[in-house]
C-alpha cells in the first residue's frame, strides 16, 4: 500500500475522487482509521477537546500537538498524516511560525501541516511552505478564533466575510497550499471555493459539493453524546455499546464471574 501524498490527493480531485478524512490523536484509533482506507488522518487540535476534556482549542501546546503526533505517525501506513499547529505557534511573527513546524515535522515525522487563517498568516504560511513542508489551509469557522466570534454558528452568512473567505483560499492556494478544509459555512459558497481552487477543498459542515469531507472520529462513532450539530452523521452509537460493555464488567467483578477458571493462571 502506497502512502498517500499531497500529489495523489490532487489528482483525486482531478479524477474527481472524494477525499475521505477523519482526525486521530492516538496510536489505538490511528491504526484503525488508517486499517479502514481512510485518505488523510488529522491530528487535529481539537484533541484539546476531546482528548484533554477543555472547552475551547486554545489550550492545548506544541509540545501536546507533538506527542499526539507523534502517537498517530507510529500507527499508519497509508494515510497522510497532518498536524494541526496549535494555537500561540504561528499567529506571531513567521521566524516563530516556521520554528514551530519544523519542531513538529521533526519530532513527530508527519506528512503535512494545518494552519487557521488566511490573509493575516500569508507571511507564515509561504515561510514555512519554503521550508519544503506542505500546508493545508484552514477557513470558515476556525475554531482557535472563538473569543473574537463569541460563537460556534454558521460563517460567512454575510457578504463581506464570504467574500474575504474566497478571496483568502485563492490566497493561500497562490501560496502553494495543498489543500483547504473549510468549516461550517454555506454549502453554496463551499461550492465555489471547490471549483474555483485547482487544490482540494475538504469541507465539514460545508456541505456535499466539495472534493473531500472530514469529521471527528469520536463524533462519527458515537462516543461524545451531547455534541449534535446538523453536518454530523453518526455511523455508530458507541456510546451505547462501550457503556454495556463496561457496567457488564462492574457487574462481573462484583459478583465474582471474572475472572472465572479458564481466565487464571
Ligand atoms: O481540529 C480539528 O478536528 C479540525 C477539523 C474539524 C477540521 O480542525
Ligand atoms: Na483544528
């Protein structure tokens, strides 16, 4: 099996061949996610979320976004692998920027980078794309910017910020991005991004008209049970099924049916 690369998901759109995408933060989900055929693995910094249990991305360092990383890149053999860079690691000057992933392409031996943003971080974005190190760009609802949105709902409703958003993703697509994930916004506009971009557009929340969809793993199994926003299908109930398993093995212990003969020594 052939390790996926920035040149084959181009193609894909191309040959017109969705991308599929899920995220991972650890070495038990990666190699399930990667055994299943999925396209590219994100390690995404939502692990802060579902990882870490904290409200917002924000928290969560470089130093935690390597170790998931790291964790991840032990597990896949096909899937391309690209870290999120952590909020505080780039929106600064580029030297930072740059320093920041080289630390994680070094210490984690991932494919590819993830960066929010699009004007305000072009100087980032090309500085770190000249280091050879593939960037896939991030718009719509980016997440590390909550505190100046207040909210989690729906971008670039309005004219202006959907105009800024196109005209951001022919930026960072000029700069020599890979590709673009875009969050939560008009599946119309997503549709445009799509087929005016050459580079893969991977949507979530974004609707269907774009060349790749990506979710978290632990939404799409089942596993989180109050998060249900509209672009979310659930392709499990795990939920459920690891409750069960769990109150039946308190049950067991408590009525001393494990471990039975056969599992001593
Ligand atoms: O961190 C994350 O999970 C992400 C995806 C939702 C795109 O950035
Ligand atoms: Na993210």
């Amino acid at each position: 099996t052939r390790k996926v690369t920035t040149h084959r998901l181009i193609e894909m759109k191309e040959r017109g061949e969705k991308i599929s995408m899920l995220t991972a933060y650890d070495y038990t989900m990666a190699k399930i996610v990667d055994g299943a055929g999925m396209d590219v693995i994100l390690v995404g910094d939502s692990a802060s979320n579902v990882m870490a249990g904290n409200v917002t991305t924000l928290p969560i360092t470089l130093d935690q976004m390597i170790y998931h990383g790291k964790s991840v890149v032990r597990a896949v053999n096909r899937a391309m692998v690209v870290v999120d860079m952590p909020f505080g690691s780039y929106q600064g000057n580029s030297k930072e920027g740059l320093a920041s992933a080289i630390r994680i392409m070094k210490e984690s031996h991932a494919d590819a980078l993830k960066l929010e943003g699009g004007e305000e971080i072009i100087e980032t974005v090309k500085r770190i794309l000249c280091a050879g190190i593939p960037i896939m760009g991030h718009l719509g609802l980016m997440p590390q910017s909550i505190n100046k949105y207040g909210t989690y709902t729906v971008r670039a409703k309005d004219e202006a910020e959907a105009e800024k958003l196109l005209s951001d993703a022919h930026l960072l697509e000029e700069a020599g991005c890979f590709a673009l994930v875009l969050e939560k916004i008009p599946a119309s506009l997503a549709e445009r991004v799509a087929k005016e971009l050459t580079i893969p557009v991977i949507g979530i929340g974004a609707g269907g008209k774009v060349d790749g969809q990506v979710l978290v793993v632990q939404d799409m199994l089942g596993m989180s049970k109050g998060f249900s926003p509209r672009f979310l299908r659930r392709y499990a109930d795990l939920h459920t099924i690891m409750t069960d398993a769990i109150q039946q093995y308190v049950t067991d212990v408590k009525d001393s049916d494990f471990p039975n003969e056969k599992e001593q020594y």
